[in-house]
C-alpha cells in the first residue's frame, strides 16, 4: 500500500519514511491535497532511468543515417533573418 504524505507530515517523518523506502514501499507527497511527488525505493529510479535511457537509444538509432549539420551551420540558420513562406526575408 502506498502512503501519502503532506510536506509538513513529511519534514517530521523523514527518518521513518527514508526507512519505509529501504524496506520497498513508496510514499506519496502531497501539496494543498494534490501529489507533487514521491519517495521511492532506490531500485524503482533505477529501473525509470534505464527504461528512459533504452528509449533514447532506441529514438536515436532510429536517426542515424539523418543527414546532420555542423555547429556552425546550425548557428547560422539559428541567426539568420526570419523568411516568410515565400522564402524571402520579411
């Protein structure tokens, strides 16, 4: 079962909800009623971390035969006058 927790009740609890996350339970932190976050087993932000780093890899194996551009060419496509659709500076 997953507690929840406001900051308040949280800052005088700390200790014992750090132990409850050591032992594998989660706490919710709650805000004016509403969750704004979580304190989690070491293992479950592992586990969010990898998953997040595999879908990077696989977005980023999906791109590598894209055609790239150099710093410098980025820049100056960054800094050049805005065109309209025409093409033509506006």
């Amino acid at each position: 079962m997953t507690d929840a927790l406001s900051i308040r009740e949280l800052r005088a609890n700390l200790a014992e909800v750090v132990t409850q996350a050591e032992a594998g339970e989660i706490t919710v932190i709650t805000r004016k009623g509403e969750r704004v976050g979580a304190v989690v087993p070491i293992e479950i932000l592992d586990a969010i971390e990898e998953a997040a780093d595999e879908l990077a890899a696989r977005e980023a194996r999906k791109h590598l035969d894209d055609q790239t551009v150099s710093m410098a060419e980025l820049l100056a496509d960054l800094f050049d006058s805005p065109t309209d659709s025409s093409g033509s500076a506006a």
